[in-house]
C-alpha cells in the first residue's frame, strides 16, 4: 500500500513521516532521487538521495522514474525500482510528494496499487513562520508561499484533507487512517482469494 502525503513545503510533511516510521511496524519511507542541495540536517539516502542535475537528466532518459517533476528549479523523483521492490514485499510506503507527482502516481499505479492520499493543510501565516524558523532563505520562502494556492487548487485529489494544527493529534489520525486502509486492503485481498 502506498500512503502519499501532500502539503506545501514546510507543511510537517518529513517530521509526520518520521513519527509514523517509528510508531508502526510495518510502515517505511522511499527517498525521491533530487538534484537539489543538500540542507543542514539531512542525510544521503534518509530524505533523499542527493544526484547531479546530469545524473539526474541521466536516469530521465533511461526510464529509470514513475513520475519527476521541477519545483524551484530542481529536479525530483520516484524511482521505478525501488517503489516496485518494496511494494512487492508488502510494506506501507509513506510518501512525501507534491500535488503534480501524486497525480501521475494515481494514473500509473491505481490499478494494481492501493494508494491512499492525504493533504495536509496549514495556513500561510503559519507556513510562513515554520519556513523562517527552518532557516529558509526569504526568496525561497516567497517562492514556497506562491505555490500554497496552486497545491490547494488541487485538493479534489486527495481522499482525507487534514488541518496540520496540532502534532500530536494528526499523528494519531493518519495512524488510524493507515491501520483502517490496510484492514480493507487485506479484506479486499482474502475476498479475492476466495
Ligand atoms: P523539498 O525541497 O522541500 O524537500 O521538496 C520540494 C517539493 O518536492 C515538495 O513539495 C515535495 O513533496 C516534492 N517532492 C519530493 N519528492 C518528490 C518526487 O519524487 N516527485 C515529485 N513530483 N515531487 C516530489
């Protein structure tokens, strides 16, 4: 099962994802190859794997990506392999991808792939603060600000729209919205066996 988590940048997306990782057995990430830099604080391979703008033009060409997109002049993507790999044993993969990419992701995978898809709304202001205090600079923050609009105008795509308020309690729904998707996948499963 595939969860996606979509939410402008600086929505809470990787910090969720981190707490459900450690919280449900069961339950992993797939880091999107990206030609971005490197930010203070992340890991080669952890939330991303970090590849040369040639690199990344490379694989294009090879096939190697279910979906890429650009955001701020960067390239980011799903590689084919790895999501195959790990949705063939069985686990929940949680994603943090942008409205664009979960859309090409439903069109290839929705036919043989469960996919849940939550949006995480915050507002700008709130936004906003969480960006200065990630240490982003004030173009990049306006660049991210102007994208809220566009990523909101695409909410029809997602099955659960949650406000991204409290910490805590949006941790302990998206729990409960995996383990009850995964109770119906399973379902659907055995009544197809039989
Ligand atoms: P950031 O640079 O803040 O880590 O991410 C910028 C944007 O790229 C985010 O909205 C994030 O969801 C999106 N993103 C990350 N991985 C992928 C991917 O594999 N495909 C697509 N289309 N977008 C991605």
């Amino acid at each position: 099962m595939l969860v996606i988590l979509s939410g402008v940048s600086g929505a809470g997306k990787d910090t969720i994802k981190k707490e459900l990782m450690k919280r449900m057995d069961n339950v992993i990430t797939l880091p999107s190859f990206t030609s971005r830099q490197i930010r203070q604080g992340e890991t080669e391979g952890v939330q991303y794997h970090f590849i040369s703008k040639e690199e990344f033009e490379e694989k294009i060409k090879k096939g190697d990506f279910y979906e890429y997109d650009v955001h701020h002049g960067n390239y980011y993507g799903t590689s084919r392999e790895l999501m195959n790999e790990k949705l063939s044993q069985g686990k929940i993969i949680v994603k943090d991808i942008e409205v664009n990419g979960t859309e090409n992701l439903l069109k290839l995978l929705k036919n043989d792939t469960r996919i849940v898809t939550i949006f995480l709304k915050v507002e700008k202001e709130e936004l906003k603060r969480r960006l200065i205090e990630r240490g982003d600079n004030i173009q990049d923050i306006e660049v991210r600000l102007g994208r809220l609009d566009y990523e909101e105008s695409k909410i029809n795509l997602y099955d659960y729209v949650l406000k991204n308020d409290e910490f805590e309690k949006i941790v302990q729904i998206i729990m409960t919205i995996i383990e009850n998707e995964k109770r119906i996948e399973d379902s659907l499963k055995e009544g197809a066996l039989k």
